[in-house]
C-alpha cells in the first residue's frame, strides 16, 4: 500500500477553518462596506422586524390592576383627518371645490375656548393652479388666514422644469422661503446630496397664508418599499450655464450661500467641481469632461452647419429645505428652522424643545413618557406615569439627509371601530357642517386641543397616495403620521456601532467554523441553523425593546459560505484521508472500529501497547484436505474462515492475516480498549460454538477441529513494511507466545489455552483451569498456562 505523504498541521480542518473563516470575514466585511449588495437584503429584514415587533402592551401588573391598552410609543397628539368614502358619499367627487376646505379649517379655528385649539394643521393636497373658479382661492385664503396654523406641502421633482415655467415656480419658492425661512445651518457634504432641480410648490398667496411648509418628498428603497424620509432636501436652482473654456483658475463661486459648478456625463449623471477651481482641478476636469460629456452645437449663422461646439458648465444655486414632518415637529417644539443644526450623515439637532402646556396656557419643557401610568378596574391611578425631559433631540440622519422612519404599526382604517395605529377621523364629520361668523355660536371646543391635525387621502380611487411600506400598502398622510411620530417621540432607528456588527460577524463565522471542522456535517448544519435563528431573535428583540438595528445579513450568509467552504475543504481533503484509511482497515477491521479509526487514525510507523493476541488454526488439516478436492476444500475453508471472521469483528477485533487454515488477529489496537483480553477470550469460546453448528452440516470425515492459544502483553503495532507495500500488524515476544500457545493444545488435547497475563487480566470474568507452567520455544522464564472454558455470561 502506498502511503501519501503527512499533510502539514496548518492545512488539518481543524486548523485551517480558522484560516477560512478569517478570509470569509474580510470578503464580507468588505463586499458590506463597499456595495449595497447586503444592505438591500437587510432592508427585507427589517420589515421582518417591524411586522413581529409588539404593536400593543396591555399586561396585569398584579392583581386587579392594569396597564392602560394603549401603545405608550404612539403620540397622542397626532391624528388624522381622512377623507374617506364617508367624506365622498356626502360631499361629492373628489377633487373637492376649495371652499370645502374652508370650511374644514373654519371648523377647527372657530371655538370659544381658543386655548383648546390645534397645534397646526397639515393639509397633505395640493395647491399648485388657481381653481377654476377664482372666488373658492379667495375663500379658502381667508379661512387660512383666519386659522394661521395651516401648514402646506411642496414637492420636488428630479427633473428640471420647462424653461418657460422655471421663473414661476422658484419665485413661489422663494415666497415660501422668504416667508418661513430655509435651512442655513448645515455641515458635511452638502454637495454631495442628491439633488432635485425640480418643484411644485403651492401659489405665492398660499405661501404667503401658510403657517409653515415643507416638501412630501419620500425616497423608496431598491425594492420599491419607502422606509425613509428625506428631513431636508437640496433643490438646485439652474444660474447660468458657462462655456468650460471661459472657467479659469480662480473662478468665482460663492460657496457660503451653497453656490457649487458642475457638469453633466452622457449619462445625466452630475459630477461636482471641486472648490477653489486651481490650475491643476482645471487640468482633471477638463480631460474628465471632454471625455465624457456631450458637447453643445451651436450653429451661428443658420446655415444648417454647426459652427462650434463647446462643454458647458452649470452655475447652481442650492437651497435645503425642510420636510412637512420637520416643520411640523419644529413647530410642535415651539422651534424655527433656524433653531436646528445640521451635520449630514449623523444627526438633525433640536435644542431644548417644548410642549404647549394647555391647562397653564404656557410653554414648558418637552417631557417623554418613560412608563405608562397603572389603573385599578374602577379606573383610579394607582401609580403615576414615569417621565424625563428632553434637554434636546438627536435626530439620525444619512449623508443624503435621510431618516429611517419606526413604522409603528399596520394601516389604519377610517370607519370607527376598525383597527387604527393612529387615530382616524372622517373629513366630513368635520367639513359638512362648519359654524357661522357669529361667536355666541360657536362650540366650546372640538377635542383638538393641542393636536397636529394631518387631512388627506383615506380611500382609494381619489388619489395616488398608496405606497408599499413595511406593513404594506399605507396613504401618504399616514407615513407622515409614522415619520412625524418617530421625531416627536424620539423614538428613532439607531444601527449598533459598527465594531459590534463586526464583532457579531467575526464571532458567527469562527464558531461555526470551529463547529464545521470538528463535527460531522448534519451535526454543524443544526448548530448553523440554531445559530443563525438566535440571530435573528436576539436582532428582532433589539429593534422592538430598544430599536437597536443588528445586522443580521452579513454575519448569517457569511456564517453559510464559511460553513460551506469547510465543507468543501474536507470534502477535497480529508474525505481522500477517509478513503484510504477505509481501504487500509475496512478488511480486517469491523465498519464500527473503521468509524472509529476515521476519527483519530493510528499512528504511522510502530507503537508499544498492551494488547491481546489471538491465533488460531485447524487440527489435521492435511488429512481433511486429502478426503477433498481442491474445490471442496475451498468451499468449506471459506465456511469456516467466514464465520470465525464474523466472530472476530462482532466483538470489534483486528484481523491481521490468513496464512493458509490458520487466523491471526488481535485486540486494542488500532482503537483502544480497555477490555481487549476479555473480548478475545469471548471470541474464542463462541468461535468454538459457532464451529458445533458448523461440524453438524458437514460430513464426520469433513469435521473441523482447532487450537487458540491467546496471549496479553506489550506489543510493538503499526503499518510495517515498504512504502510500497505495508500491513497493519504486530511484533514483539508476546506475539510469539501467543502463536506458540496455540500449538500446545496438542499435547494438552484442549481447545483453548491463554497465558498467566491473559488470565489476569479476565479472571473475574471467565471460568478456566490451571494446565500446567510450561517453558515454551524461544522463552527461558515457565509460563503458566490455563485451558479457558467459558466465561461468565
């Protein structure tokens, strides 16, 4: 048997799966550093985090006193204001007429207690043409007036307007901005954001009524899901647009208003010019743009031929603007836009906010709810609500101004009763019957007292305002609802720090390395799967107690590639290590000692054990053989040599080798056994029973008879011979006793004999009798020999 030459320690499984494990870590860490690959993926677990999260908390603290059934992480404050089937079946075809809208706002604003009023009120439609009939414009102005807490939305567009409405729509911004003011208060990389030339802000009346605006701008995800909302958004107002020939090192911009220059590939895609424009910038650029930016054509004289043809670079006037849940946060805060500071990829600061304390009719500090207050079944307050004061709010923030909003629950639905994360109102119980001018008249108060009113589309047909969210098709002024929440109750989305994600990957990977290169393969497979789904609970209990996102991803398919990849590795290595132990044992060995063998194999070369040797062989074989032809005496040597062999291996021995009629085999090795003299023993007897039932089925000439001498020792066992050619075998003294024991039984006319080592071994557990001490062959020392007849069993 050819060997194959000793695989150094470092590339054994069970070293090399660490090596493994730590290139999957830096493959992983970097493919999730570097592209969005894991990120989409992860943003499907986070749907899954959102829709197992706990939506309600109604639990028994003790006997007879209970929680309120309330969703302690839901602001009071907001409510929505649908317009709903309800609204359509009384008030008619949608679009409404804008003096129904007058009346909705009058409703709100027309109470006698004027301190029982809402904070603001959030009209989600909008008013970007003059109705068709002027009169409905100015109703509804003066009923925005009258209320002066009607915040108004804008949205912003990617592509650029026509060049004949541009002048319009940026002067209707700029009345928003003049009137409400912009975002001026920002750091980072503010070029860098995306960037939206263009707008629909509402006419400059409506501006100018507004209490506040903000644009209703969402960003959906790769898949087609919104999870995030833009707090503030750059829009890019179209200067000039410049020759690049007549850009030269030291060209003005005005960087402090956030003026910036950049250029268009043939892609559409915009490319910033770095600031101040020097020799060297102007260098790059130029090659960067002549390469691959179109240029522009111009045919002066009209002859149909282009005269020139130059690159262009645009002149941009960037301005940031809040979104509609921003304002109306900031509002709620009692803050301005200018109250914030921004710093792009890491937070929106909101210092000292305050809420509107109605029964004092003054501003006091914002407080959080920490925990519920407890009720008895009478309802009385048996313990006090836990609170904190806000000292100031850190809204997370990404490099493009984007928060990921806390989904707080399911769509809502408008009819009473129905299941509702935020409350919803009917349009029409507010708007179908408005009050007069006359005061005496008006109602004491409409339960709105400090509320953000939010009104918009609650049924479907009216408008393209169903978006896929998290928990699934939701309108547009309830992912306001959700995003407004998530600001007002600080309740914000914070990823752990990276070196715990990393620590998580690093500790997934190892493990189950460590796992896939000790254990079998079904056994490292469980313990994967049991591993990963711990990840995902521990994950899902983080987000829902204290919306904590932990990768999941990333560590869980690098925990799969690394199991995986192990494998492979002992599929291509050690399964060839397998094979060739298998062909080495598998035919003198039993399959159990084989599985055993696979996993520790022997040593190479020679070791001393104490073993037990067994020989033995037939009685007269030569006269047997005579009575027999060839073929018959193969036959009945096979019979015998198989059921001796069976015996051999059901009590887990060695076989060594066949010389002719006689067996060699032995016990304790290449697998260690404490019992090694007494499983040999055992063979032997029942090798003499098995041997009757063999002698009754054959004819009394052709009856076998035989000697088993066995021995117990130290003895030298291993792969003996050449390195092309080797058995597993022993060596040493006591095999040679126990060959020669064998041979007494001829003139003891006995079966069975085993040495005084043997028998010191079994002799509580066999009945045998003392022969005789013998001096044998090649031995100076008497042996003392007994004849075994049985064992105890």
């Amino acid at each position: 048997m050819k060997t194959a030459r000793k695989r150094l320690p470092f590339f054994e499984t069970r070293f090399f799966g660490f090596f493994i494990a730590l290139l999957v870590v830096v493959f992983f860490a970097l493919i999730n550093n570097y592209t969005s690959f894991f990120s989409n993926i992860e943003d499907k677990v986070l749907d899954l985090h959102f829709r197992y999260k706990d939506v309600y908390e109604n639990k028994s603290r003790q006997e007879g006193v209970y929680e309120v059934a309330e969703n302690p992480n839901i602001n009071k404050d907001i409510l929505i204001v649908g317009i709903d089937f309800r609204t359509l079946n009384r008030l008619g075809r949608w679009p409404f007429p804008r003096y129904t809208h007058a009346a909705l706002l009058n409703t709100f604003s027309r109470i006698q207690d004027q301190s029982q009023r809402e904070r603001s009120v959030f009209l989600d439609i909008f008013f970007n043409e003059p109705a068709d009939n002027a009169i409905d414009d100015v109703i509804l102005l003066e009923s925005m007036g009258e209320n002066g807490r009607v915040f108004l939305e804008t949205l912003m567009d990617e592509v650029p307007p026509p060049k004949e409405d541009a002048t319009e729509l940026f002067e209707r911004q700029n009345t928003l901005i003049q009137t409400h003011g912009s975002i001026n208060n920002i750091q980072g990389d503010w070029k860098s954001m995306i960037s939206f030339p263009g707008l629909q802000p509402p006419l400059r009346p409506y501006g100018r009524k507004a209490a506040g605006f903000g644009h209703a701008n969402y960003l959906k995800d790769a898949d087609e899901v919104f999870r995030r909302q833009p707090l503030i958004v750059k829009s890019s107002q179209l200067l000039e647009e410049i020759p690049l020939q007549n850009i030269t090192p030291g060209f003005s911009v005005d960087e402090d208003h956030f003026q910036r220059l950049a250029w268009t590939d043939e892609t559409g895609g915009q490319h910033n010019i770095p600031y101040p424009i020097t020799e060297k910038v102007l260098e790059k650029i130029s090659a960067e743009i002549d390469a691959k930016s179109p240029k522009r054509v111009v045919d002066n004289d009209g002859d149909g031929e282009p005269d020139e043809s130059y690159s262009i670079v645009k002149l941009y006037q960037d301005r940031f603007l809040p979104s509609i849940t921003l304002s109306l946060a900031l509002n709620y805060f009692n803050k301005r836009i200018d109250d914030i500071d921004i710093v792009l990829g890491k937070q929106i600061h909101i210092p000292q906010p305050q809420y509107f304390d109605a029964e004092k009719n003054i501003w006091v500090p914002y407080q959080m709810l920490l925990k519920p207050a407890l009720y008895d079944a009478d309802g009385n307050e048996v313990e006090a609500a836990e609170t904190k004061v806000l000292r100031d709010i850190n809204i997370p923030i990404d490099r493009d101004g984007n928060m990921l909003i806390n989904f707080m629950g399911f769509p809502s639905f408008a009819t009473t009763g129905s299941r509702q994360t935020f409350p919803v109102r009917s349009y029409s119980a507010y708007a179908s019957n408005p009050p007069g001018l006359d005061p005496v008249k008006w109602p004491r108060t409409r339960a709105l007292t400090n509320k953000i009113v939010m009104v918009g589309a609650f049924a479907r047909g009216i408008a393209d305002d169903e978006k896929p969210t998290p928990f699934g098709l939701m309108y547009g002024v309830e992912i306001h609802a959700n995003a407004l929440n998530t600001i007002l109750m600080n309740k914000f989305i914070h990823s752990v720090p990276f070196w715990v994600n990393l620590l998580v990957l690093v500790a997934m990977v190892f493990l189950v390395s460590l796992l896939s290169s000790r254990f079998s393969t079904i056994w490292a497979f469980i313990a994967l799967l049991l591993l990963v789904a711990s990840l995902f609970i521990t994950a899902s209990i983080l987000f829902d107690r204290s919306a904590l996102l932990l990768e999941f991803t990333t560590p869980a398919l690098a925990s799969l590639f690394a199991f995986l990849s192990i494998i492979a590795y002992r599929a291509m290595t050690e399964e060839k290590d397998k094979r060739r132990i298998r062909s080495m044992f598998g035919t003198y060995v039993s399959p159990k000692v084989v599985d055993q063998i696979l996993t520790n194999p022997p040593e190479l070369g020679g070791v001393d054990k104490e073993l037990t040797v067994f020989f033995s062989d037939i009685r007269g074989f030569t006269t047997i053989s005579e009575s027999m032809t060839p073929q018959e005496l193969v036959k009945i040597l096979n019979r015998y040599l198989t059921a001796m062999t069976d015996i051999v291996l059901e009590h887990e021995g060695t076989l060594d080798k066949y010389e002719g009629d006689a067996i060699m085999c032995f016990w304790g090795a290449p697998v260690s056994q404490s019992d090694h003299a007494l499983r040999a023993c055992k063979c032997a007897v029942q090798q003499l029973e098995a041997l009757k039932k063999l002698n009754a089925q054959l004819p009394e000439s052709q009856r076998i008879d035989i000697g088993i001498g066995i021995n117990s020792g130290i003895m030298t066992v291993g792969n003996m011979g050449s390195t092309q050619r080797m058995d597993y075998t022993l060596i040493g003294d006591n095999v040679n006793l126990g060959a020669r024991l064998e041979g007494t039984n001829k003139a003891y006319h006995t079966n069975i004999i085993i040495s005084e080592y043997t028998y010191g071994l079994v002799k509580d557990h066999v009945i045998a009798r003392e022969l005789d001490n013998i001096r044998v062959k090649g031995k100076n020392k008497p042996v003392l020999i007994y004849e075994l007849i049985d064992y105890l069993e």
